[in-house]
C-alpha cells in the first residue's frame, strides 16, 4: 500500500473510481506527443540526463511542463 499520497489525488473524485473491464483506448483521442512517448515505453521510463534537465532536476509524481515541453519536442 502507498502511504502519504497526495492530497490532490485524495480530493480527486476519480482518483478511486476502476472503471469496467474490458478497459479500452481510442487512440484517436490521444494527442500525438503522448501516443509517441509511449512507443518508446517498456515497463518504467529510464531516468535519461536529458529528462532530469528539462525537470529542473526535481522529478515528482506528475510531468512538470519542462518535462512535457520534452515529450512534444520528441
């Protein structure tokens, strides 16, 4: 179990929801910089130089927007 999460994930209404299996995606809704980031994901993302960078070499638990500028860059 996670201990200490975020209050703005506990105040989220849909931070607890699961939705109904079968889970789906329409990539069609996906924006591109996200449907790319994710061909080149396997399992955990590698922390790359690059990445910490445009993080301001402060990685947390949502992309901060250097992090995203990355990925639409990419």
């Amino acid at each position: 179990m996670i201990d200490n999460r975020p209050a703005y994930l506990l105040e989220d209404p849909n931070y607890a929801v699961i939705p109904a299996l079968p889970i789906g995606l329409e990539l069609g809704t996906v924006p591109d910089w996200v449907k790319l980031s994710m061909l080149h994901l396997g399992g955990v993302q590698p922390i790359t130089g690059e990445m910490m960078e445009a993080a301001g070499f402060v990685l947390e638990d949502r992309p901060s927007d250097g992090e995203i500028e990355l990925y639409r860059r990419k």
